[in-house]
C-alpha cells in the first residue's frame, strides 16, 4: 500500500494529499495517526516520528492526546444520542474535570458556531452537520494534529461548504492540519503544500500553484487538474498570455477582465434543446406528484411535481440533501407511493403493476453498492435478477455476458462482488440492473467514492447505455462539472419543488436562482459568469473554444 | 423515516423522569396486568383487565408522543396472529364449559374459559410490546445506560448497550434498502408473505446486510478508539461522566405510586375483594 514514503509535516502547516483511489492516501494519514501500526497489523519497515518520538512507543490512546482524526463517513463515527454528550466524549474518555469540560463544550460550539445544534439528536442531523460535529468531537481537546480523511466526499454542496468553513475555523488558529482528498480542488485554495500519491508512492510534492503547473504529471497519475489552472494553461499553449498564476475563479476574473473583448464573442449555441423521442412517447411523465412522509413527521417532500423524461435522454437530478431528489427518484421507480399524483414509465403507471414488471421497465441502482450485490460471483450476481424474471439460463448468461462487457467486468466476472474495488462494485451494481434492460435507469449518486478518473469512466458508460441501448438515464448527482459535461438535461429540486430544469449551459447561467440550492455550475461555468460572457462554456474544451478569439495574442501580452 | 420505538427527542413529564423510575413504572404496570384477575366484575360491568390496560398504554402513546395507534399499523398486523393463534390454542386446549358442539371432530369442547384466558394472555403480550415501546420512545438510551453504570455494570458494557440501540436503527435503514434492491432485480423475496419465500429472502440478504454491518462496526470501533475509549483502561486515568443521573424527588413520588399500586392489587386479589366474572 506504501511504498517507501518520506515526508515531513511542519508545526502549523496545512497539508493535502491528493491521488486517485487506492494511491496509499488514507492509508499514509493512518500511518500517522498511530491507526497503523497499532489497530491495522500489517507488514511495515521504517519509523514514524511524532515530535521527535517514535510511534511504536506510543499506545493508541496515546496518540488520541496529541492527534485527533476525521473518517470519510460521518455516520461511523457518531455514537452518542445527542450532540452534547458526541462533543464532551472524548473529554470523559481523558478523565477531563467536569468543569472543564463545560468550558470545553461552550468553546467548540462557539467556535465552529453549532450552538443550535448542541440539543439535537445526532441521527437526525443532515450529513454536513454530522461531519461538523464530528470535526468539531475531533477539535474540542485542541489536538497538536488533526487529520482528515475525505471529509467532505459524502456531502452535498452544502454540506460539503459547513465542513470546509469548519476546516477554515481551525486553519485560523495556526494548527497542524493534514486533509486527503480524492479530488484536488478543495485543496489548491486552502493547502500550504500538496503531495500527490501513486501506487503507493509520492508522484509529485510542492505548493498547490507547483503542483498545478505539473498538468501531464497530475494527468499521468490519473487526476484531473481543477478547471481554472487548467484553462489558463490550454490558453498559454495556444498563445494567449496571462499574467499571474489563478487556481481560482475568484482570482481568475481580475486577471482575465482586462484582456477579453467582448466585441468578438464567438457563437456557441444559445441552448442546446433537449433530445425528443422520435415516437413522441416519453419514456417517464410525472403528473402533479406530492409526497408526503408518514407521521410522526409528516414533513412534505414532494410538492406537487410535473414533468417528462424524453426516451433515450441523460438527465440529472441536483439540488442539496433534503431537497426531494432521492424521494422523487423513488416515487419513480415504484417504491413510494405518492400521497397524490401520478407516475407513468412507458405508458404504464409504475404503481400498478407487480415487482417484476417494474424491474423490466425502471431500473433503480442505489447510492451504496454493497447494499446491492448478493450473489458469490460478478456473473451470478448478474445472472440473478435474470432468472428472476423467467430469462432461460443459456439467455440468462449471454445477456450477463453483454452486460458486464458493456462496464468492462467480463474479466473479472468470477470475482466475488465484496473483493472488487469500489468503483468496480458500482458498475457492477450498474451491470446488475442495465442486464434486465429496463426502458429506464435511475442511478443514485454514481460517481460518490470515485476519483476523476473512475467517474469519468462510470459516466461514459452511462452515455453508452443511453445511445447505444437507448436506455433512459437519470442519475442523481452533486457532481457539478459531471453533469454539465455529460447530462443533456438538469433538473435542479429545492425544497420537494423543480426550481430550474432545462439543458445544462440554461441552468448554469442562472446562478443567483441556483444559489437558493448551494448548487454551483462548474468553475470555467463560474468564471464565465463573472465575465459577463453568455452563452457560458461548460468545460474548460468549451472555455478555451470561447476565451481564446476573445483574448488577441497582443493584447494579452 | 424513525421507527416506532425510536428514542422521540421530545420534552414531556415522562421523558424527563430517570430511567429506574421508568423501568420500574414498567414492570409494576405490567404485574399488575397479571395479577387481576379478568374478565374483572365491577358492578354490572364486565372489564377484560389486560385488553384495557393494553389500550391505556396506547392511549398514553398517543397522548404524550402524538403517535396514533394507525401511525404504527404494522406493529397492529404482526400482533393481531399472535394475539389470534393463542386465544385459537387456548380455546381447544382449555378445559371449561363449552359455547359450541362440533359433532364428529375430536375437539367437540369449545372452552369459553379458554377464550377468555386466551385473549388475556395475548394482551398481556401486547401490554408489554406496547410497554417497552412506551419506555424506549421516552428513554434516552445513553441515560439508561449511565443508569446501569451506576447500577454497576462496567461502563464499556453499559455504553455498548446504550450504542446498541443508537446502531439498530442504522441496521434497519439498510435492510430497507436492500429490500428494496432485491425489488430492483425483480425479487419480492422480503416482502412476501409467504414465509418459505421471506426466509429465503433472509439468506439472501444475509451477505450484503451481514458484511456491511462488520464494515460498519469496524470502523465505529475506530472512530470510538481514536476518541480515547481504552483510555482510561490503558492508563489509569478514571473516566470522568459529564452528565449524571440522579433520582429526583418526583421519581421516588412516582415509583411510590406504582408500587403502592401493585401492592393495592395484590392486596384485592389475595383477599378475594375483586373476582374474577363468571361465565
């Protein structure tokens, strides 16, 4: 998993590790916080030094005094009822005095702003407050270290944006803080120094502007460079100057306002219409839908909801956790009932008809796939859901063959499900589903615990499905510039209702509306925005096509 | 979307009440149930005990925790078999004066006294499903277990007990889930109602449930780790509780109550003053 690692992390400094899945990052961070090699046995040569001692002296509960650590998930690591006894926790665990601990208390929840939240029970807050509390449990003994692991892949934007204004709070007193991540992004603003990993080793090392300059480095090691660098460094190769080095938008706009004329903005299409079916049927129509969940709540999370899904379209679903995109997908698939309203796929009402009828029309793939696979081989797994709707088994296992062909799974087909990686389990979830060759494919959070590039590979095969098969994919998402780049359609949900829904470059330009969701168009989108320009550019090849006859050789320079 | 027995985060009278005080309210309501006698004869009326005192705890749910008796409707149909099966038994295995000849079948003796015990012993099941739903909606499970921690029990047992319930919802959350992914392949194998069928939807969900329950764990046990939990194990430093429970001077009003109640009842029923109705 390592492989012959050496760096050295200074008192105060903020350092991000950054590297595709399985590079070795979250097993490095474990290295240092003692979890290796004291919980997780293994083989391991050299020596961990923190502040001079060696971690092999250490107990992990020695480490816990010096060096406090946040995991991916924020539901493992909540164990108490409410947020109060979460925070003080750690503190009874250390034999802290009582009063203390109160001091302690006011403090973090001062500190990270979460007051309100201190009587709340922990199951019931929204994922970016898990995540908060929990980087707050982890703060509230002012640890020398903190290390982070992914804290923000399983959020919303919204979520996502409390948990990095959190990380700010404790930049702001000067701590050491070391932050994985698997997209380089969230780094490049905050980050002193950035290592990036592969296969176990440190591929590249230096400041976030260093390390984005590196493009066919970061390429090879299989990341994609954040948008704005990327762009200014496409821009250059094709001889446009620009002075200074913007890793983001808000720095980019000062930069390229003087130098763009707007006189020579080249055409791009004013909105790229939606595909229509070439029967004119559509392939799901949602009448006037409202959901309501049963007491004790009784919270409406549908709000009388209408629209249609052409045949053989890529549409996505956005919006932030709790804005209705999970239940209306659900509603969709047949597994809510809507309290009103009514859902059609192909013509049928989904909630009239068996099971296995619904499994032939809309196929549903769930956000965690290990929920999902049940059988002892990717083939059998397959094959399961076939046979259950009555496929012979010669028809069986040649529809299993073309459909873990189509995720690139063929070989790894007697594979048991649980020993593949993460992103091979969630095509393979895909694989199960796209076998029953439903009209329809609803897909929940597709790209969550993959890096760029698995996510590009996941959304590439969906693009595949849709117009090689014809299949009708929806897929829910937060993944903002994956949806620009490959959905033909957006649908953005606030609050159980549609607040925008159109093609991707019409919803992006709409960013104050787009604001009310947390929802932000892609960086080049952003900064296109900022310029003024209209239509806006969805990917950095669309911005440099745009930018470029804007910005003369000359005036550039 | 919470389940019925889910800790309700609310404030009322009951919630605040320590937990001993509460398991203690309990078990003397349940006893009691027990102990009188039912059907119970109160001048011309006829009161089958153990049904009534079922439907008080219902009336007490919905009153303290605003739950209907129809919010829970599935707790009402895996109940009403059970209930039904062992009033059935105990109406052909009780002796008593018969309601009904069946001529040519072997149970020819229909026990109305078998009917009625029946259904006592089927509402007293009930009384307690309800009783412990009513305790567990009101009972912070961190406090009760701080409450056998003073009572004794190691902490690292008590917190467990206490996390255990905290992790059985998280459980559930994803049988649901693969509930429903099992419906995506075209399998209704955990929603039949045939039992063959529901059990081998058991087996199958066994893998995904099983494992990722172990995953689950592993990494709470981590997380838990990394927040000290061997600390004070490991170096001698005593754990130091920021909160405390404590009996107040309404949880020894109310455990006096229930006792005195219990004591009344069995009082009335070993003295004869109450009786049971004759058929």
């Amino acid at each position: 998993m390592l492989d012959h690692v050496s760096i050295e992390v200074r008192r105060g400094e903020f350092l991000g590790i950054v590297g595709p899945t399985g590079s070795g990052k979250s097993t490095l961070l474990s290295v240092m916080a003692g979890i290796i090699p004291h919980y997780i046995h293994g083989a391991m040569t050299g020596e961990v030094l923190l502040q001079g001692v060696s971690t092999h002296q250490l107990s992990l509960a020695g480490f816990a005094v010096h060096v406090s650590m946040v995991l991916q998930d924020p539901e493992s690591q909540l164990f108490n009822l409410l947020v109060r006894d979460e925070l003080v926790w750690g503190l009874e665990n250390r034999g802290v005095e009582r009063e203390r601990q109160t001091q302690q208390l006011r403090d973090v929840l001062k500190f990270f702003r979460i007051e309100k939240l201190e009587e709340r029970i922990t199951y019931d807050l929204s994922g970016g407050e898990k995540q908060r509390v929990a980087i707050a449990a982890a703060y509230i003994s002012r640890p020398e270290i903190l290390l982070l692991d992914n804290p923000t892949s399983q959020l919303d934007p919204r979520g996502a944006a409390l948990a990095i204004e959190s990380i700010r709070r404790v930049l702001e007193n000067h701590q050491t803080v070391v932050m994985v991540e698997d997209k380089i992004d969230e780094l490049v603003e905050h980050a002193d120094r950035l290592l990036v990993m592969d296969k176990g080793r440190i591929v590249l090392e230096g400041t976030p502007l260093e390390i984005c300059r590196s493009l066919p480095e970061l390429e090879a090691a299989g990341l994609y460079a954040p948008q704005v660098p990327e762009l200014v460094a496409r821009l250059r190769t094709g001889g446009r100057t620009i002075s200074g080095e913007p890793l983001t938008v808000e720095e980019a706009v000062p930069l390229f306002k003087p130098v763009m004329r707007k006189e020579r903005l080249p055409r791009l299409r004013a909105s790229d219409p939606a595909p229509r079916p070439a029967d004119g049927q559509s392939a799901i129509e949602v009448k006037s839908v409202l959901f309501t969940y049963p007491p004790p709540h009784e919270t409406p999370a549908i709000r009388g909801v209408s629209f249609e899904v052409p045949r053989a379209s890529l549409l996505a679903i956005v919006g932030q956790n709790g804005s209705g995109k999970t239940t209306l997908a659900r509603c969709m698939s047949g597994y809510l009932k809507p309290t009103s309203g009514q859902i059609h796929v192909s013509g049928r009402d989904v909630h009239q008809i068996t099971v296995r009828e619904r499994a032939k029309l809309i196929g549903y793939v769930f956000q965690n796939p290990e929920t999902q696979l049940f059988k002892n081989s990717a083939l059998e797994d397959v094959v399961y859901g076939l046979r259950n709707l009555g496929a012979r088994k010669d028809e069986a296992d040649e529809r299993a063959r073309t459909s873990l062909t189509l995720l690139n799974l063929w070989d790894k087909r007697d594979v048991h499900p649980f020993r593949l990686s993460y992103g091979d389990k969630q095509r393979l979830a895909i694989a199960t589903i796209a076998a029953l060759e439903p009209s329809a494919l609803i897909i929940d959070e597709p790209t969550t615990g993959q890096d760029h590039r698995q996510a590009h590979q996941t959304m590439r095969l969906l693009e595949k499905l849709r117009s090689e098969l014809g299949v009708t994919v929806i897929v829910i998402t937060h993944a903002m510039p994956l949806a620009a780049e490959y959905c033909d359609r957006i649908v953005v949900m606030c609050e159980g209702e549609i607040l925008l829904d159109g093609p991707p470059r019409d919803v992006f330009a709409e960013e104050k509306t787009l604001a009310k969701t947390f929802v932000e168009p892609p960086p080049v989108t952003r900064l296109a925005i900022q310029l003024g320009l209209n239509p806006v550019p969805l990917t950095v090849a669309e911005a440099v096509d745009q930018f470029a006859p804007l910005m003369s050789r000359e005036a550039a320079s | 979307m919470k389940a019925i027995y889910q800790y309700s985060g609310i404030s009322t009278p009951i919630h605040k009440l320590d937990p001993r005080t509460k398991l203690v309210m309990t078990l003397c309501y349940l006893l009691v149930s027990f102990i009188l006698p039912s059907p119970l004869r109160v001048g011309p009326a006829v009161i089958p005990v153990p049904f009534v005192m079922a439907m008080l705890i219902v009336l007490a749910i919905w009153a303290v925790l605003r739950v209907r008796p129809w919010d829970y409707m599935m707790l009402w149909v895996y109940l009403i078999p059970i209930v039904g099966g062992i009033t059935f038994a105990h109406v052909f295995f009780l002796d008593g004066p018969p309601f009904a000849r069946i001529p040519g079948i072997p149970f020819h003796h229909l026990s109305i006294r078998g009917f009625f015990f029946g259904l006592d012993i089927g509402f007293r099941i009930v009384a307690m499903g309800f009783a412990f739903v009513l305790f567990s909606m009101t009972t912070d499970p961190f406090h009760w277990g701080l409450a056998m921690f003073k009572a004794g029990v190691p902490y690292k047992g008590a917190f467990m007990f206490a996390f255990g319930m905290r992790f059985y919802p998280l459980l559930q959350e994803e049988y649901f889930v693969i509930r429903d992914a099992l419906k995506a392949r075209g399998s209704d194998l955990l929603t039949s109602m045939n039992p063959v069928k529901l059990m081998n939807g058991v087996a199958v969900s066994a893998i995904p449930l099983g494992l990722g329950a172990l995953r689950r764990s592993q990494n709470i046990a981590l997380a838990m780790e990394l927040r000290g939990f061997s600390f004070p194990e490991e170096t001698g430093v005593p754990r130091v509780l920021y909160r405390d429970v404590r009996m107040r001077r309404v949880d020894w009003i109310v455990v006096g109550a229930f006792v005195l109640m219990l004591l009344v009842s069995l009082v009335l029923r070993l003295t004869g003053t109450i009786q049971q109705a004759k058929f």
